[in-house]
C-alpha cells in the first residue's frame, strides 16, 4: 500500500498516530452507517479521578474508579453488539437486486468486524477486571513502574506504561519492515 506508506513517514510519536488511527477507524465505521452511534469503542462518560495528595497509588478507591469505567465500558459494547445482532435480524431481507444485496452484504461484513473487535475488546476488559480483583492492576508487566492515573484512564486496559508500549510499538514497525 504506497499510501499508507507515506503516512508512516511523517514522524509523530506513536501514541499520536495510535489516537488518529482510532478516530479514522470509527469516523469510518459511522460514515457507513450514518444514523446508528458507533459507540461502544469509546468510553467517556466518567469523571477524572482526583487523588488526595499523598495518596498511595491503586489504593482501594482508584481500584473501584477503574472498575466502573471498565463495567460501564463492557456494559455499552454488549449493548452495541447486541443492537448489531437485533439490526442485522431486521435487516437480513433478500434484495432481489444484486446491487442492493452486495451493499448490505458489504454493511454487514463491515459490521461484523466491528463486532468481533467489540468482542475481543469485552474481553480484554474481564481480564483487566481481574487484575483489579487481585490487586495487580496499574503496573507496567514490561518493567514494573505505575502506569498511571492519567494513561490508565486515557487507556483503561492498558498493561504497560508508555515508555516500554512506545518501544514495542517500534520494535513492532521495524520488524514488519
Ligand atoms: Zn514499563
């Protein structure tokens, strides 16, 4: 892909590229099917968590802050996955115009795929949720450091802090060349 490839020239850090890569995937997703909220991707409904000064980080507070942003989080993507279920039921006509059904046939496999990403993300939201149970949450497994308030809640399953995941991502771009 020769365009792709000059976009990766630009040089912005990765966590830049990795938000516009997000917002073009859901301006995406919206654009196809203009009256229905792409939602579900997107968390936002939560209010920043202030701690106290000196208060000890991932403390039982913090733990249930992240926990109602990732049950409130799971809670809106099972929504949207089973919106999409009900919607595709309704919409699973048979178009006598082969036009009309390579539309639709294209509208559900885009469907789909956002689904399928919703899915893998729900999961990947019950395993966060366990490690808030065993108190395990917040800490980089690359290196050990806190994550952070700030960066957890900007990427509530985030399991690395932004130093080793900017390096991963780079490792990752020079070995898909
Ligand atoms: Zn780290």
């Amino acid at each position: 892909m020769p365009r792709a490839a000059k976009t990766t020239k630009t040089t912005k850090t990765t966590k830049t590229t990795k938000t516009a890569k997000v917002a073009t995937a859901t301006k995406a997703v919206k654009k196809v099917k203009a009256p229905k909220n792409a939602g579900g991707i997107e968390f936002n409904n939560f209010e920043p968590y202030k701690p106290k000064r000196g208060e000890k980080y991932m403390n039982e507070q913090q733990r249930a802050h992240f926990k109602t942003i990732l049950l409130n989080w799971k809670s809106d993507l099972m929504q949207e996955v089973d919106r999409t279920v009900n919607h595709m039921k309704d919409e699973a006509a048979n178009f006598p115009d082969p036009a009309d059904r390579a539309t639709q046939e294209e509208e559900f496999s885009l469907e789909l795929r956002t689904r399928d990403r919703e899915r893998k993300l729900i999961k990947k939201i019950d395993s966060t949720m366990e490690l808030i149970d065993m108190d395990d949450y917040g800490y980089c497994e690359a290196c050990g450091v806190d994550i952070g308030i700030k960066r957890l809640e900007a990427r509530p399953t985030a399991t690395q802090c932004i130093d080793c995941k900017t390096l991963a991502e780079i490792k990752e771009k020079q070995e898909m060349g």
